[in-house]
C-alpha cells in the first residue's frame, strides 16, 4: 500500500531555517486519517560542523549552476584557446560534488529539534518496503531546484520514496466522463524547433510503445493552429514535447517551430479542454521545464515531468527512454522517474555531465492518484453501480454539480449570518438510494477543501457512521486527526463526551493546536434511531454534544449529515427525539 506525504515548506529561509508541515495519506484512507507532523528545516550554514556547509546551500548551488552553463555552453560553441573542455568538466565536477555535500550536510544536522523532526518521519513512514510518494510543496524557486531525492532519508533507507513538486495552490480537475472505446493509451507527441538536438530518437521512443498499447501521433514543427486543432477534437491520456524550451520570466516558452513559439496561456482553452477530456501526464522532455509545470499546474494538470534546468541532449534521451520503457511495463510514474535516474547515474552520465541526473522532477497535483499505464489503457470504470462514491471517487462523481454548489452556498450562508444565531448544522436528506452519501462525500467535501473557504481558513474534515456506538465512532475519528496530544486517546474523548459539553472543549483544543477548522460528516444518521443498542439516554447526550458545539458561534466546528427521510417521524417522536 503506498503512502503520500505532502512537505508543505512555509515561512522562513536557509540563514534562519524553515517550517515545515507534514501530511501523510495511506493509499485508499479517508481523509481524516491523515498523519500530520509538524517539524522545521534547520539552516543551511553551520560553520561549527562542516567546512562544506559554510558555504551555505543558495551560494553552493549557484556555483554549481554556473559552472554546469559554462561547459554546456563550451560544448554547444566549440573550442576556446583560454580555456579547454577538460579544465571546464574537472570545475564542475567539484562544483557539483560540494553542493552535494553541503545538501547532503544540511539535511543531517545536529540540530535537536531537526533530529526529532526526523524521527517521528521515520516512524510514520513505517515499512521501508512501501512506496513513499513525496511532494514538496513551496514557493521558494530554490528549494523546488534542490535535489531532494538525494536526502538520505530517501536516497538510503526509503529506497522506494520518489519526491516530487506541487503548486501552493490547487484543485480537482473538473472531468468529462466518457467510457474509452479502445484499450490504447493515446499520446500526442509534438517534435518542436530542434536546431542542433536530436528528436529522432524521442520519436523512436515513443514508437516502440506501441508494443505496449500505445497509439502515438507526431506533430512535426507544427504551427500553433495545428496544436490547438488537435486539442480540440481529439481525446488524449499523454502529452509529449521534444525541442527547445526556457523559462522566461515567470512564464515557460515552447518553442514549436522554427519561427514560432507560444506559453501554456496561449493553448490554455484546449488544454483545459484537454485535461477535462482524460488528458493524465504530460512530459517536457526539453530544457528549463519548472515554469512549464507551474503554467500547466494552474489548469489542474494531475501529473507533469520536466527537467529543473537546462538539460544535455543525450540525457534527455536516455531519461526518456528508460522513463518509458520502466513505466509502460508496471511501475509507477514515481518508481520509473527514480529508476531512470539511478540508471543515468550508473551509466556515467553525472561524470560526463555533473548533475544533470538530478534535473528529472514530477509535478504533481495532490487532488489526483497517479496514473499507472494500466490506468491510462483501462480507465475505472466510472459508475459504482448500488455502492455510494466516497472522496476518492471525486474525479467521476458527476451528474450532481447543482446540488453540490446549492450545499456549498448553503454551509457558507451558516457561516456568514451577520450576527444571526444559526447553528452551523447542515442537514442533507432523502430517500433511501437517492444518493445522499455520494453527494456528501464525492461532492460537497472535495468542494469545502478545494474552493475558497473564506474566513473558515484551512478545514479539517471527519466522517463517521453511528453504527452501534456513536460516541465510540466519533472518539476514534478524532483520536486519529489529534496525533501528538496525550489525552486524546478513544476512551478518555468518550468519557469527555458524557458531558454535553464534552465535543465544544474537544474542537477547542483541537483548533488551539493547528487553527483548522473542524467539519464532521455523520453518514447515514438515522442509524442512531434505528440500533436498538443505542439507548435513549446515550442518544440524547450524543445529540447534546453536537447541538451545543454547533450552536456555540466562537467553537470552530460544524456538523454536516445525512438522513433518510423516511425515519423522520421516528426522530420527532418525543420519546426518541433528541433534536
């Protein structure tokens, strides 16, 4: 079972270190089980323990990149009489090797806090045998360049963790169900301005997959028309680019042709389009791809591979190459980019080019599960039949849009009364099968997460059924989002709970410690009416619990369920009534 773990990278900087906020999802849990870890990055100069790191980490990598420029540079020009090839590749080997060090150094501190941080990330990380996907996830334009995947918590003892990128903000993409009628993967290949590198074999490549189920479609130095008509009306699962690229400002810039070049801006409707269409991954395999990422991250694009900086011909090959052949035969997107470069890094690649095997990175969307080639070939079946969606199966929960808006508004409004005293309890109700819980959880939740929250901040969201204990079903929920408070074991939230309230001081702690809102989901509601070991009295301090939490308009938590509407009768009986 893989795990994620998201390194939100907040404020500080490498003289003074970082906060850091981990979150780490088990494959196939429910939101509410995440880990969540709260720990800082030390600084990055520490002249007491290491001649190297006195350097610091911004002037060690700058010094790398420009001696990386000057022998590419070289070897694009030709020969210098003040200088040669061999002299320029010893300096950026030594330049490549102290950075190394120094990231290296810096990331084994000595530093207290750092070493507890580390360990309680060991521990959660659990089996060194699971698959970490690792996404950090900042601002800061250096630490998205840093090698991560060398920090020896990944590179040495979890040998399956891949780290990856993630934009600061982002959404679910919003999806066009269709059924695919082929079992191929389609991949639009476009084979841009290749003046002076070699495309041929990118499209060798890429033609080998057939073999594997692929259907690739070249577009030769094609004109910008030519991109967006085929975006339009056709339906694809990759997109591929060969050629030249760069970073311009903020913005990338592909270049598609000789005379021609264009940004993701000037495509975005037909890769909105796209992306809404199935569109899964796209792979820049050209230079100075981070902007290129970034731009595509803004239209959710789930998953993008790039290259961080300037990247040499023949590694780009090779890493597509390996990348493809690893990841059209099993492997994850994530496991095939870190083979592929410990396979370049074993090929003698970072001799003949010092550090360009770090330059490979994803850029992921967190809302997305990675696509296996399985996936893209046989995509899930989107109807579940008599099952109800859960959050997992918010990208094909469809068909709802409406309602979902009409009870985001509405949990909104119970925010925003202007001094009125409305509880902040939102009641969704129906027969039995007319999807009550597929609403709830594939709809309104993804939507409370992933749209602007406003003056609720960030949310922190539980969902439960009553079952035969509902105390006991909430107490374990809460216990599993209050890692590192000591009282907050099941038993003692129960007995917290005896008391009406019992949930208001609970929520009061919990948001003292992480300032997140709290927004518990009760599904299928009626079940405390209808278990007969649910007794009067325990259903009425239950109902208390939550009455008086809500109520209370400084408590930050609110209460959303779901309710067959055929038992409302039973809950305005007096003598089983608690609301």
């Amino acid at each position: 079972m893989k795990k994620l773990a998201i390194f939100k990278i907040e404020e500080g900087n490498f003289q003074q270190g970082f906060k850091v906020t981990v979150s780490i999802t088990k494959e196939g849990e429910p939101s509410h089980r995440t880990r969540t870890i709260v720990g800082k990055l030390p600084p990055s100069r520490d002249e007491k323990h290491s001649v190297a790191n006195s350097q610091g980490i911004p002037e060690s990598y700058q010094r790398w990149q420009s001696d990386y420029f000057n022998l590419q540079t070289f070897r694009a020009r030709g020969k210098s009489k003040a200088v040669s090839s061999e002299q320029l590749l010893e300096k950026s080997r030594q330049s490549a090797a102290d950075f190394l060090a120094t990231f290296k150094t810096w990331l084994s501190s000595a530093d207290k806090d750092f070493i507890a941080f580390r360990e309680v990330l060991s521990r959660e990380f659990g089996d060194k045998q699971t698959e970490h996907q690792v996404i950090i996830q900042t601002d800061d334009a250096l630490l998205k360049k840093l090698p991560w995947h060398e920090w020896d918590l990944f590179a040495d003892i979890y040998t399956k963790a891949e780290v990856a990128l993630c934009a600061t903000a982002f959404e679910k993409p919003s999806l066009v169900q269709s059924i695919k009628k082929t079992a191929v993967v389609r991949i639009l290949a476009i084979l841009g301005d290749s003046a002076g590198i070699d495309v041929d074999s990118d499209r060798q490549s890429l033609e080998k997959l057939s073999a594997n189920g692929a259907e690739p479609i070249f577009l030769s130095e094609p004109k910008r028309a030519d991109i967006s008509d085929i975006l339009w009306e056709q339906n694809w699962d990759i997109l591929f680019f060969a050629g030249h690229s760069s970073s311009q400002g903020e913005k990338g810039r592909l270049f598609i042709n000789r005379t021609e070049s264009l940004t993701v801006e000037q495509l975005k409707y037909g890769l909105r389009k796209a992306i809404e269409h199935g569109l899964q991954l796209a792979i820049f395999n050209s230079c100075d791809g981070l902007n290129l990422a970034e731009d595509l991250a803004d239209l959710n694009m789930p998953q993008v591979i790039v290259m961080r900086e300037p990247v040499p011909d023949r590694v780009a090959q090779l890493f597509l190459k390996l990348f493809l052949d690893l990841y059209s035969q099993g492997k994850s997107s994530y496991l095939a980019v870190r083979q592929a470069r410990e396979r370049l890094h074993e090929k003698g690649l970072d001799d003949e080019y010092p550090g360009a095997c770090w330059l490979p990175v994803i850029y992921q969307n967190p809302t997305v599960t990675p696509p296996s080639w399985h996936d893209l070939k046989f995509p899930a079946n989107p109807y579940l039949g008599l099952d109800a969606f859960g959050e997992k199966d918010a990208n094909r929960f469809f068909g709802r849009e409406q309602l979902t808006d009409k009870l985001w508004q509405t949990f909104h409004d119970l925010h925003r009364a202007n001094g009125e005293a409305l509880p902040r309890l939102l009641p969704i109700l129906g027969p039995s099968g007319s999807g009550k819980s597929s609403v709830a959880r594939a709809g309104l939740i993804p939507a409370l997460k992933q749209r602007d929250r406003g003056e609720l901040g960030e949310l922190r969201v539980i969902v439960i059924k009553p079952e035969k204990c509902p105390f006991e079903s909430l107490a374990r929920a809460l216990a599993a989002v209050a890692t590192g408070v000591p009282t907050a074991q099941p038993h003692q939230l129960m007995a917290e709970m005896q008391h009406s309230e019992g949930l208001q001081r609970i929520v009061a702690g919990l948001y003292e410690r992480d300032k997140r809102h709290l927004v518990i989901l009760i599904d299928q509601f009626e079940e405390i009416y209808t278990y007969r070991k649910i007794c009067p009295e325990d259903r009425k301090v239950f109902i208390d619990n939550l009455l008086v939490a809500v109520s209370e308009r400084a408590a930050p938590v609110s209460v959303i369920f779901t309710f067959r509407s055929d038992f409302l009768a039973v809950s305005r009986n007096p003598a089983t009534s608690g609301f």
